[in-house]
C-alpha cells in the first residue's frame, strides 16, 4: 500500500480545486475503478495499492489521471536505476516501503474547451 498526497490546482492561476479522485487498477487494459473520495481545498490523502492509478476530476476541468510509481520521481528513479545485485537485498525492499509512505502526486487541472 501507499500514502498518497495530492495537490490538485488550477493549471494556470494555481487555485486549489474541489472535487472527486477516482482510484484505478488495470486489468490488463481495463481500467477498474477501485473507489472514489471527495476533496476540498485542493488537497488530498488516501491510502491505496502501490500499484493504482489516481483519476481527478473538477467539474470544468479535462480529467488527469497520474500513477503512483510511474509519477512519483523517488520511486520511478530507484526503480529505473536498480541494478541486480539490489533485487537480494532486503534494505532496497525497506527502501521502497518508506518512499510508498510518502508518495506525493501533482495535478494541475487545464479547464475544458
């Protein structure tokens, strides 16, 4: 599991934004939503699968979906600069585990056209 905190803003005046984020696993290619939760003031913080994708939609906004791993810089880089020798051992697993404590996820919202 992760702890998520996002920020949610208006992408060109930076106003804190109201509304809903969508939790999203893939099947393959589907998406399925896991659960929703309603935010307010452009701040959110929810505990979710390691593995899940957050949806968050504005009324007025386009929707913007970001991943835990693939966009969170901390996580992605240590996976990306793994090399084999770290896969055995168990303070890179601990590693891990404290950056999905603290995952922190931008979306800054552009309004529909």
């Amino acid at each position: 599991m992760a702890r998520v905190t996002g920020a949610v803003n208006d992408r060109e005046s930076g106003k804190p934004l109201d509304g809903i984020c969508e939790v999203i696993s893939m099947v393959g290619l589907t998406p399925v939503s896991l659960s929703r939760h309603e935010f307010g003031n452009g701040r959110f913080v929810l505990e979710v699968p390691a593995t899940a994708r957050l949806q968050v939609r504005v009324p007025g906004y386009q929707p913007l979906t970001r991943s835990v791993f693939f966009d969170s810089p901390p996580l992605l880089n240590m996976t990306l600069n793994m090399h084999a020798a770290e896969l055995i051992d168990w303070s890179t697993f601990e590693q891990i585990r404290t950056l999905l404590q603290n995952v922190v996820l931008q979306f800054e919202l552009s309004k529909e056209r």
